[in-house]
C-alpha cells in the first residue's frame, strides 16, 4: 500500500507543486501585498479618484461659468459700441469715428481686473487700448531691497503645488490639448468679421491661456465705423480658485477612504489570511488540531467562517481517529483467526491419525469461514459508511420512531416473551414529539442490530426485555 501511494504521488502534476508554491508564498505576503487587500484598497480609490478628476475638471461649472462670462461680455460691449455709436461718430450726416472723442470715451469706462478693451478703426487699425490709456497710479507697500545675489522665493502652501501640478498634468491629456487648439484666437480674423457687422463672442485660448473675448461692430444707424474687442483673462483664475478650495476637501476623502481600506484590511483581509495559513499548517501537520483560531466573539461571518472551520477541522481529526480505530480493531479481529490458522496448520503437518488431520481441517474451515464473514461485515460497514456520507440528515420524531419499533417487536416474537418497552425522557412531557436530525434507515438498522443481539446472547428459554430510552 505504501508503494502504490509513492506512485501516485510521483506522478502528480509539476504544476500543481508550483501552483501550491505561489500559493504559499502569497499566503506569506505583507498585507499591503495580498490581493484581497489590493482589491479592497483598488475598489475604494476607484470611485474616489472619480470623483476627484470630475472635481478637478469642473466640465459643468467651467462652462456654465464661460457661457455666463460671454453673456455678460456681450451686453458690456453692446453698451460700449452704442456710446461710442452715439457718442464718437460726430454730427454730421455722415459718420464719422472720432478718434480723442473714442479714447476719452473708454478712459472712462471703469474695468474690472484681468479685462482689456480695444478700438478699431474701419481699417482694422488699432485706434484706442484701455491698457495703454490707463492711468490711475496703484498706492502700496513696496518689496524689501535685497541684494542682487540674493532672491526671494515665494513659497506656496503644498496642497496649491499640488493642485498646479495635477494642473499641469490634466491640461496636458490629449483632449484637453485638442480642445485649445480647435479654439485658438485669430484676431485679425474676427475684427474683420466684426466690421463686416457680425458679432463674435466665445472662448478662445492664446496658446495655453483661456480667454472669452466679444468682437463687435461701433454702428451709426447701420454705418459700421470700427470694432470693439472686449476680452477677459479671469476665467482661469477663478476655475483654480475652486480648485484650491476643493483641495482640502478632496484630501480629507483620501484620507478617509484609506483608513477605511485599512479598517477594511484588518478586520477582514488579515483574520482571512490567518484562517488561511492555519488550514495550510492542518494539511501540512497531523497534530494541529487547535490551529484553526476562533473568532466567534466577532459576531459577523468571518467569525462563522472560522467556527465552521474549526468544527470541520475537529470532525476530520474524529474521522481519522475513527479510521485508525477501525483499522487496529480490523486488524485485532483478523489476527486471531490468522493465528488459529497458523497453529491449525502447523499441527497438521505433525498429525500422525486421521482423526487429528480431520480436526485440524475443520478449525482451519471454521477460520476461513470465520474470515469470510468478517471480511463481509467490513465490507458492508465501508458501503454503510459510503451511502452514510452521501445521504442527507431529515428531522425526525424520535419518540414515535422507537415507538413503531418496539411495537413491530412486540407484535412479532409476541408468543417468544418478548417485551420491548420505550421509556419517555426523565424531563419532558410524554407527549411532546422528541425531533432530531437523523438518517431514518441508518438508525432504524442500528437499533435492530441492537435488539437483535439482546435477543441473541438471552438466556434461552427466558423472557427478554428491551428498554429503549431517549435521553435528552
């Protein structure tokens, strides 16, 4: 038997040895490594990380943001070309745009920051520029003198380096970069279609700056006399000011989506990992009986899981002490005949009569038959064992089970005095069903067997009594 096993095991697959290693060497991983930690740390940072580059991109209020600048724009500069229709094209019959009249007009129109305004002429010449007709002198505290050697750095709060940084790396993605150069600004190209008596207003980028920007033509009635360029560069300063401000909010969310991956990974990943190398030192040793550790006390799956486990460990330890059990008292039962047969036939060969050789046989054919029966019992205890793991336990009443029993016995050895008596539990009501889950043909075969060998080894000629009892 020994020899047979060597074999099969010789001839197990390479890959399985090297499937059961990697398994092992998983199995002794930092947790940051295992893959259910892995799963549980991806699954949380996916949605996250969603949320942030929708954050970080503002598609929605970046747009609405440019559609209401534009909209505004367009009414300011509508406001601009009508005083400067009414205002700078003299009174005349024919209109005519005057130049200092148009300049001292948008000297003083009061902008905002980052807005620029500009003239031109029906020519497309630059007339007026609110950047060079400003003249208002800005009052404050100077810069500290340093030396030429020296420079001052500004330093920024980290989390604005960061959010530059991830900037950078949004405005540089193929659609981003696709999207400016489909909206480049052409000037000249707008002012011409501004003096033709068209209106443009959109955002535009002047390489990788935004911009909205509203050309439109100065009319007198419907003369047109010049273009107005209105255009502002605070789109983008506002868009990362939001973004600034949802820096630390976004953190925050990183923040506790890892220490929820880790809560994740220490309550679930790790006891997991424990159960799984305390099954591998069972397969591996036959004296872990206890590996498995419990963690009952965490009232939620895993700690079934590791009941489960450790009842499954414990009935496999049962199942292989019964096995030897079995085998040492197969071995006993086979033993005794063996050895009434050895001396049987050693004794043969020195009877000298017949009467000595012919008793000799019949112990030798009584051993044998001996055998043959054992062998058939073992044989049917191994099929019994077989279609025991095979079938399923059903509730069953115990009560009226072994009554029917003992009323079966009772009936048929009625005229042999045979009495079987079922006595109730000491602590219940007679009448109260007594279920349990059992196989029903498997413990109806167990108690005949049992009654069977009262009746068997009873004094002959003497009533039997068998008492059935169902203890709780």
């Amino acid at each position: 038997m020994r020899n047979t096993k060597a074999q099969v095991s010789a001839k197990a697959p390479v890959r399985l040895r090297d499937l059961r290693s990697k398994r092992k060497s998983r199995l002794r991983r930092f947790v940051g490594f295992s893959s259910l930690a892995r799963v549980i740390f991806i699954s949380n940072l996916v949605g996250l990380m969603i949320l942030i580059i929708g954050a970080l991109t503002l598609n929605q209020f970046s747009r609405g943001l440019i559609n209401a600048k534009v909209e505004n724009l367009k009414s300011q500069t509508r406001l601009i070309t009508n005083l400067l229709g009414d205002q700078a094209t003299g009174l005349g019959a024919v209109a005519k745009l005057d130049e200092n009249a148009a300049r001292q007009i948008m000297r003083r129109i009061d902008l905002p920051d980052k807005a620029r305004v500009r003239l031109y002429d029906k020519s497309g010449i630059l007339v007026a520029d609110s950047d060079l007709l400003d003249d208002s002198v800005e009052v404050g505290v100077l810069d500290p003198i340093v030396p030429e050697d020296e420079t001052i750095e500004e330093k920024e709060e980290w989390w604005v380096r960061l959010q530059n940084w991830l900037d950078k790396k949004v405005n540089d993605l193929p659609v981003y970069k696709k999207h400016r150069l489909s909206k480049q600004r052409h000037l000249e190209r707008d002012i011409k279609t501004a003096l033709l008596g068209d209106t443009i207003a959109s955002e535009q980028y002047e390489n990788d700056k935004l911009l909205v920007a509203v050309t439109m033509p100065v009319k007198r009635v419907q003369d047109v006399q010049g273009a107005v360029v209105f255009e502002t560069h605070d789109v983008d300063t506002i868009l990362a000011s939001q973004r600034r401000g949802l820096t630390p909010i976004i953190l925050i969310a990183v923040l506790a989506s890892i220490l929820s991956s880790l809560a994740l990974t220490l309550f679930i990943a790790l006891p997991v990992r424990k159960l799984a190398r305390a099954a591998e030192q069972v397969r591996r040793s036959s004296d872990k009986r206890n590996a498995i550790p419990d963690l009952s006390g965490r009232g939620d799956e895993i700690g079934d899981l590791s009941v489960v486990l450790r009842d499954m460990t414990e009935g496999l330890y049962n199942r292989i002490d019964d096995i030897a059990n079995f085998a040492a008292d197969v071995a006993h039962e086979i033993k005794n005949p063996l050895t009434s047969l050895r001396s049987a036939s050693e004794t043969l060969r020195i009877a000298k009569s017949k009467d000595d050789r012919d008793r000799m046989l019949d112990i030798i054919e009584k051993d044998v038959s001996r055998m043959t029966r054992l062998i058939t019992d073992i044989s049917k205890a191994s099929r019994m064992d077989a279609a025991l793991a095979k079938e399923s336990a059903e509730p069953l009443d115990l009560r009226q089970f072994l009554d029917d029993m003992a009323d079966l016995y009772n009936h048929t050895f009625k005229q042999d005095g045979l009495k079987v008596l079922v006595e109730p539990p000491d602590d219940g009501d007679e009448e109260e069903p007594l279920i349990v889950r059992a196989l029903e043909n498997s413990l109806g075969q167990v108690i005949r067997n049992l009654i069977d060998n009262a009746l068997t080894f009873s004094p002959k000629g003497e009533a039997a009594s068998v008492r059935l009892k169902a203890v709780r």
